[in-house]
C-alpha cells in the first residue's frame, strides 16, 4: 500500500503531513512537498519524496503531476493536509479516485457549509454560540467593522491565517497581508475569553474516534505548541452535532472557546491538525483509521482515551547529504 501525504513543513509553524506520517510506520509513504526546504523531507520518514505544482497553477498541472507519480511508484492512496489543497482536490475527487488515486474528503457542499464566512449561519443550526463576526471586502469595510467590534480583535482570511490586533496599523498590516495571499472576503472577529479547547477526529457520516485537548501555549500563527488531553462534554457534544448536521466524511478538528457556562465555535478544520500525532500516542490513530475506511475495511468506534497527558512539541535537528537537497531542485523528486 503506497500512501502519499503532503505538508512536510515541521517548523514553529508546522503543517499536519509529520503527524499523519508518524501514524502512518509500516506503510510504504511518499512525501509531497512545495518547497525543497521543508524540514520533514529529510527525516528519514518517506520513501519518495516529489515536488508538486502549487494548486494554484491548477487542477491539469497537478493531474499530470500525480499520474507521473502514481506510475513511478504504483501510489493508491492520498492523504492531503493542506488548506490550499483541499479546494481542488475535493472537487476533483471522483477524478483521483477514476486515476485509481483513493481520498477520504468531504463533498464539496460538506467543505463550504464549515467555511469561516458561512459560520456564523451553521452555528445557528448547531445551536451553538460564535464570536461577533463581520464580513469585509475592503480597507473601508475593516474601518466600519473596527469601529463595531473594537480591540483586541482578531483579522482572519476565510481561507488560512489568523492574526490578533491591537490597534488601527495592525489590524490593516494583517489585512494586506492576509488579502495579497489569500484574497477576499476577511473577517474581522470578536475575541471571547476562556479556555481554547480543540477536537480531532475522523467521520465516514458518524464519528468514529477523537481526542480532545485545552491548548496551553502556541506559535504566533495559533499552532499548539503544549496542550493536555482532556474530555469536555460541551466540546463533545458540538462535535457530535457538527458530525450529525454535515454528515461529515474525513478528517476534521473543532476549534472552541470554553467559557464558565457556554462554549463558542470558532473553526473547523477540514483535515488532520499538525497536533494529530497525540491522538495517535493516546491510542487513538486517527490516520490509520482514514486508511481502514478508504481501503473499506471495517472500523470500530474508539473514544476512550487517558486525560491530563501533556503535548510538547520540540525542535530536534537533522544532518543529511547536501546532494538529496541538489537532486530534489534538480530532479524534482529523491
């Protein structure tokens, strides 16, 4: 079985394609990177590893790259973690699978109800809280938007990145910087007080396994840095519901701020977080689990796992040949 996983980036601002991989040990595993310089190209974890076109650059760059791969390698199944992957690879994904390529992604539909700019409207039918949320489209829209909702305030890409403001020239610094890579609409967010509270899990219409945890400190991009295991009946609950309304398929994690009496949602990721190696050490493995189902094996539900287990996530360093380096820019692929 060859599995394919992208996001290799395991710097302070980690993607989740390590995690996946270290839940991943005794497959076949080929790495799909962006960029030469991603530190998890050179851990030793990957059989292959090739250079992809940016999805940007569109779906018949990225077809062709992915045929060339599946005929070097015999590649069955792919496990995206990306962001600016998923857009793509979930519309075409009855393409991949037709290319003998297997995924576990959500429909289209499923991945636009949980978009940031649709939110709010999806909280409703949760029932559950959200934070004071506006919608803009330009410089003029933040003004009117900041004047509403104040500061500290938090500047969010519908897409990717999220930036807390303090005052007036942050609050446009992040808006140019997240609409010059990402585009429009942003939002402008209120920030409520409590505990930052995030759930893993994977879904074929029903939730088959998780692992909650209460963040304790992150990177500057909000990645979690150290976290405990925990089990929150209101962060479980809404992850049901989540589950429920959406009929889910995949991979997810539930973002949420826990308050003394209620609990606001304030994302949803529709993959695996770069955290998800701890469901994996508290016996919960998510990623083989996404394997099972795509190969259509049976998977039983598991939800039992150990509370108050500390995450530390740490910087180690890795010496390799300077020439897997040269051959991957010239080659693109070692």
């Amino acid at each position: 079985m060859k599995i394919a996983i992208s996001g290799l980036n395991n710097t302070d601002n980690p993607a989740p394609g390590i995690g996946v991989a270290k839940g991943l040990k005794g497959y076949d595993l080929i790495g799909l990177s962006y960029d030469v310089n991603e530190p998890g190209i050179y851990q030793g974890i990957f059989e292959h590893v090739f250079l992809m076109p940016f999805p940007s650059m569109g779906w018949d760059d990225v077809k062709e790259r992915l045929i060339e791969i599946k005929e070097k390698t015999g590649l069955d199944i792919l496990i995206p973690t990306l962001d600016a992957e998923l857009p793509l690879l979930i519309k075409y994904q009855d393409e991949l699978n037709e290319m003998g390529i297997k995924t576990l992604l959500p429909s289209l539909e499923q991945f636009k109800l949980r978009e940031k700019a649709n939110l709010a409207e999806f909280c409703e039918k949760l029932g559950v809280k959200y934070p004071k949320t506006i919608k803009i489209l330009s410089l003029e829209d933040l003004y009117e938007a900041l004047k509403e909702i104040g500061y500290p305030c938090m500047i969010k890409g519908n897409y990717y990145k999220a930036y807390k403001a303090y005052n007036l020239d942050e609050a446009i610094e992040y808006f140019y910087k997240i609409s010059n890579e990402w585009g429009f609409p942003l939002l402008v967010q209120e920030i409520v007080s409590g505990v930052e509270v995030n759930y893993v899990g994977i879904s074929n219409g029903k939730l088959l396994g998780g692992v909650g945890i209460k963040k304790l400190t992150t990177t500057e991009l909000g990645k979690v840095w150290e976290a405990i295991s925990l089990k929150n009946e209101q962060l479980l609950a809404l992850t049901h519901k989540f589950v429920e309304l959406s009929q889910w398929r995949g991979a997810f994690e539930v973002e949420a701020i826990a308050t003394a009496k209620d609990i606001y949602l304030i994302e949803i990721n529709p993959r695996f977080p770069a955290w998800v190696n701890f469901s994996t050490q508290l016996g919960i493995n998510l990623p083989k689990m996404m394997v099972e189902l795509i190969e259509g094996k049976e998977v039983k539900p598991v939800h039992d796992y150990p509370e108050n287990k500390l995450y530390v996530r740490y910087v180690e360093e890795a010496v390799v040949d300077f020439d897997m380096y040269k051959k991957l820019l010239a080659k693109k692929e070692i």
